[in-house]
C-alpha cells in the first residue's frame, strides 16, 4: 500500500513568517525515517499504512499546539494497493510525456 499525503500546518497567530514553526514540523518529518518531498505550499509525505501517516500528522499537531492557540492544517491523501516510491514515480510518469519539470 503506498499512502500519498500532502501536509501543510501552521499557527495562525503568530504573524506573517511562521517558518520557524514550520521548520519544527518538517524537522520531525525529516527524522522520522519517511519519505518525504519538502514544496512552497507543503510537506508530501509517502507511507506504507494510513495509520503510519496518521500518526505523522498527529506528531506534527502535537509539535504546534504548545506553541499556538490556532493551528491550520490541510491534508491531501492519495491511498493506492501493490504500489510504492510513488512521491518519484509520479513526477517520473509525467515527465516522461512532457519532459523534465521544476522540482
């Protein structure tokens, strides 16, 4: 099973740069063994069960909710049976119709 998540969160009260709480947060994804792609508007994140990315997201909130009174968070999650490394393959798929893209 390969589970795509796509993960922004942020508090909303602490002005317009929040990078370094968000840095806390992709500090903890980057450590925590899975794979991840960091882009401008989020993490993406591939695990092998809903329950591993599940946990994730809860870690990342638990990270934020000491330091904010409101934390925003989207998710997008693509789950898909006898798939995997699809946070390359994907790109990869694309790229082989139109070439190579900004990563």
């Amino acid at each position: 099973m390969s589970i795509l998540i796509n993960l922004a969160m942020f508090p909303t009260d602490k002005g317009d740069s929040v990078s370094q709480y968000v840095s806390k947060v992709v500090n903890h994804i980057k450590n925590s063994g899975v794979n991840y792609k960091l882009n401008a508007m989020g993490t993406s994140i591939e695990t092998e069960t809903m329950a591993e990315a599940l946990s994730l997201v809860q870690q990342c909130y638990d990270i934020l909710e000491p330091l904010s009174k409101r934390i925003y968070c989207t998710i997008s999650i693509d789950a898909q049976e006898g798939k995997s490394n699809r946070l390359e393959s994907k790109v990869t798929s694309i790229e082989e119709k139109i070439g190579a893209v900004n990563k």
